[in-house]
C-alpha cells in the first residue's frame, strides 16, 4: 500500500508541479507589466511607505519559485520504494531481498531507501506539509486580494462572473469569493499537516493503527491543494488591477513620505531627533488642516536644513520605492535560471 501511495504520489505532484508553473508565468508578467504601477505599502493594516503593484507581485512569484524548489527537493525522499516484509528485515527472501527490492523499484521508477520505511513516514509528512505550505502561500495571496478590494480600497477587483460572488439581498455588491476560499483552504491544509505530523508517531515495526489516519488526510490535501492552485490561478488571471485608484490612494496619503523626510534630515541633525521632528510636523498637518508641505517649510528645525524645493522633491513618493525595481529584475531572472525548477 505504502509503494502505492507513493505512485499515486507522483503523478499527483505532478499536476501541483503544472499549476505552480503556470501560476509562476502569471505573476511574473504581473511584477513586469506592473514595475512602477505606484501603490500604498501596508503595515499592520495602516499606510506605510510606496510600493508598486510589481514589486507586491513580485514577493508573491517568490514563494512559489520556493515552493517549486521544495517540490524538486522532496521527489528524491518521496519517490522510493516501501518493501521490506512483515517488519522491514525481507526474511522470507533470504539472501535474494535485497536483490528483489531492487529489481522491483527499478521496474516502478523509484529509489531506494537504506532501510524500510513503513514506520517512519517524515517523508510522507512532509508532502503533506509541503502542500499545506503552498495552500498557506495561496491564502496569503487571497488575504491580500481580499484587503485590497475592500470598498473603501478598491484597487483590485475579482474577474466578474455570472452568480460568482455576488450578494443575495445587495445587488451593488461583488465579493471577493475566490481570494475568500484561498484563506479558507490554507487554514484547512493547516489542519491536514498537524494531523499528518500525530498521524506519524508509530510504534515498533508495524503500527498498531495510526497510519490509516492518512488514508483520508493525503489523498483530501492533494485534491484541496490543487483545487486552490486552481482557482489562484483563475483568480490571477482575471485580476482587475485599478493603476488610477492605486495612484489616487497614495495621493490621498501624503504622509506615506515622511521617512523620506526624516531620513534626508538625519544626517544633519541625527536620526532620532529628525524623527521626532517629522512626527511633530506631522501632528502639525492634521490639527491645523494643512498640507504636510506647509507644515514642513513651517518647522524651522526643517526649513533650515532642507529647501522647499528639495522637500517638494522628496515628497514625490515615486522618489522613495528603494531598490525594489531591482528586487523585480532578480525575482524574474530566477524564472529563467533552472535552480528554479522553471521550464521557460
């Protein structure tokens, strides 16, 4: 049963292996086209400093490189025989069980392990972890989407599709469903890989029960999994990405900024001071309804060190995006290296 399994396996991971290609091209066509589409970073749910829509994609494309190369990694742990007898010696074999062991896996396409496995299932665990963690890279993906097409955001909208999403009692409304799943199935691929992990305590040389427990997790976290490759897919290639509405919301956020300011102040006057500074300024802008421009030419300690139109050049947030553009170009070269499992 246990060789099975692992033949069943393997052509199953092969089909996860497809999907995370070919969600692999979808985003990095994302991360390229979308290189300087300006948008608002996010920490902890609040405005942070610009980022690019490319630069966002591009973290995700990442994961998933990594999780081809995972995948590469564990086919030599995972695609090998289970043969070894009542409890693991091959003694009703005599001297011909290794020989046949040998001979049998060379006719199934597998490897050999030194000893017999059938109580020890780490390899087994860990393809059930290496799914959870690709379902856990999808929901963090769908978490995302689902954040970004909040009403009040609207940056990112779901492909519109006839009954998919929409509101029974609220025709105005279009629900993210698809990124909504994405969450729902890396938390219920969490649960598969803990009860995959107590599922492998065994005892002796043949266990007295617990490996039947996989009969149900292995097979349910291969189909979930590639059920959310699936619809990640769908949903990326139907994203509606909204350029104008990102560049509006980082407009609205001037102060997305204000570290640009406080790091050009901070050779001058120190980090800690130039910080505090530029959070008096700040709290300037919005008590006296000013814009953060004003309230910065109006800080002396400020006015002093940085002319209006450098400040007016450091406020632009398209000046403050590091070298993320870089970050871009080395995540799309790894499409093309073969250490990335890529085909392209």
């Amino acid at each position: 049963m246990d060789t099975a399994l692992v033949l069943q396996l393997r052509e199953a991971l092969g089909h996860i292996d497809d999907g995370l290609h070919k969600l692999r091209r979808i985003l990095a066509a994302q991360a390229d086209q979308h290189r300087s589409t300006l948008m608002l970073g996010r920490s902890q749910l609040q405005h942070a400093l610009p980022v690019t829509f490319g630069f966002k994609a591009a973290t995700w494309l990442t994961m998933f490189q990594r999780h081809s190369q995972r995948l590469a990694q564990l086919e030599e742990r995972l695609y090998v025989i289970q043969f070894g007898g009542a409890v693991g010696t091959l003694a009703s074999l005599g001297s011909q069980g290794e020989a046949v062991q040998r001979a049998l896996a060379a006719k199934l396409g597998l490897g050999v392990t030194p000893t017999p496995w059938h109580t020890t299932r780490d390899s087994l665990t860990e393809s059930v972890t290496f799914l959870a963690n690709v379902a856990a890279s999808l929901g963090k993906i769908g978490q995302d989407v689902v954040l970004l097409a909040q009403s009040d955001v609207g940056e990112v909208h779901e492909r519109a599709v006839p009954g998919r999403g929409v509101s029974s009692a609220m025709p105005q409304k279009h629900n993210p469903i698809s990124a909504q799943l994405l969450t729902v199935l890396a938390s219920k691929l969490a649960g598969h890989a803990e009860g995959m992990l107590r599922a492998s305590v065994h005892d002796h040389e043949r266990a007295s029960g617990r490996w039947m427990e996989e009969w149900g997790i292995v097979p349910e976290a291969v189909v979930l999994t590639g059920g959310a490759l699936d619809l990640a897919i769908d949903l990326l290639e139907g994203l509606e990405i909204d350029v104008d509405q990102m560049r509006a919301n980082v407009e609205a956020s001037e102060f997305i900024v204000s570290e640009a300011v406080m790091m050009a102040l901070a050779p001058h006057i120190g980090r800690q001071r130039a910080h505090d500074i530029v959070a008096r300024a700040v709290q300037t802008a919005v008590g006296k309804g000013i814009s953060f421009h004003q309230a910065l030419s109006s800080t002396p300690e400020i006015a002093d060190k940085l002319s209006g139109k450098e400040l007016s050049s450091i406020l632009e947030p398209g000046r403050y995006l590091g070298v993320s553009d870089a970050f871009i170009d080395r995540a799309l070269a790894n499409e093309e290296s073969p250490a990335t499992g890529t085909d392209s």
